[in-house]
C-alpha cells in the first residue's frame, strides 16, 4: 500500500473518531496527501471512483477537492484511438468515471452541453 494512502486512513480515522460519516472537514495535511496521491492516479488514467475507494472517502470528496467549483474551462485529455466502442462509435469518460459509450460526434456535443 502506499504511504500516502496509510498515512491519509491514519488521519481519516482520527477525525472520524469511530463514526462512518459525518461532516467533520479533513484536516489539510489529509487533503494535500490524497489530492496529491489522487492527481498522480489520474494522470495515470484510474478514474476517482477506484482512487476513493482506496482513500476510504466518498467520490464526491475526492472530485469536490480535485475539481473545485470554477467558471472555467478545464483540461481534458482525448484518446481517438483507444476509446472506440466495438461497433465504431465514441467512448465518452468523465473524471468522476461515468462511462458513455456508442455516441457518434453529435450525442457527444449533445451530452456535454446538457452537463453544463
């Protein structure tokens, strides 16, 4: 396990003190760990969903600390080649992990117009 990942679950169920949720907010220290932890995990393409899952934390914590409210534009990453559904068409993945597949161009267009 890494030690990003022990040391943040350390910090986690200090603050949690036994309880399974709450509102208590992590402490910074835990917050630049699995947010450094979880921009290195992206990069490598897993998607916050499985990085949550191994932080123990909801995917809403880790996608509201990696993605704070903005007015704008934010990087993407296109793969044409790999991201094809088997009859030809669009793969469309979003960082928080929903999977979209057998869209042409348009559907794509549509979808990402509605999320906004």
């Amino acid at each position: 396990m890494d030690k990003r990942i022990a040391e943040f679950r350390k910090i986690a169920a200090r603050v949690r003190n036994g309880r399974k949720s709450g509102s208590r907010p992590y402490p910074e220290k835990a917050k630049k760990l699995a947010t450094a932890y979880a921009r290195e995990r992206t990069a490598a393409g897993d998607s916050y969903s499985s990085i949550a899952s191994e932080l123990g934390i909801a995917q809403t914590t880790i996608t509201a600390w990696l993605e704070p409210a903005s007015a704008g534009f934010r990087r993407v990453r296109v793969h044409s080649e790999k991201r094809l559904a088997a009859n030809g068409r669009l793969v469309m993945v979003t960082g928080s992990g929903i999977r979209v597949e057998g869209l042409d161009v348009a559907g794509v267009v549509q979808i990402l117009g509605a999320l906004r």
